[in-house]
C-alpha cells in the first residue's frame, strides 16, 4: 500500500509538469512486468503468484518514478546555477 501511494503522488507530479507520456510509458512498463510474472509464477505458486506480481511491479514504478524524479531535480538545479 505504500508503494501505490507514494507512486500515485509521483506520478501527479509527473502529469502536473504535462509529462503525460512519462506516466503513460511507466504504467504499461509496470503492466507488461505484472503480466509476464503472473504467467511465469502461476503455474509454480498458484493464485498467490499474482499479489506477488501486483506488489513486484509497484515497487519497480516506485524505483524508476524515484529515478525519473531524480534526474528531473539534478537537472533543474543545475540550470539555475
């Protein structure tokens, strides 16, 4: 659940600078990963193999979002120097 809030909070920010294809190009990475893992998983774990792709692909938008908005700042900081 902290993931999920921390990346909708992220992932404004993100559509309030009109990064919209950011966004857009992070959630279908984080959905072909929750795919790919559930059919990979399934067969070994079950059901329970598809929370665990669900909480896998929340902490991977989670890092790149962290990633992104990094860059972002390092990059703004240095234009105003």
């Amino acid at each position: 659940m902290l993931f999920r809030s921390v990346d909708a909070m992220m992932q404004s920010f993100f559509r309030g600078l009109g990064e919209f294809r950011t966004v857009m190009l992070v959630s279908l990475s984080q959905i072909a990963l929750r795919v790919v893992l559930s059919f990979w998983l399934v067969p070994r774990l079950g059901v329970p193999a598809i929370a665990h792709s669900t909480a896998a692909g929340w902490v991977m938008i989670f890092f790149v979002l962290t990633w992104l908005m990094r860059r972002y700042f390092k990059t703004t900081a240095s234009k105003r120097l």
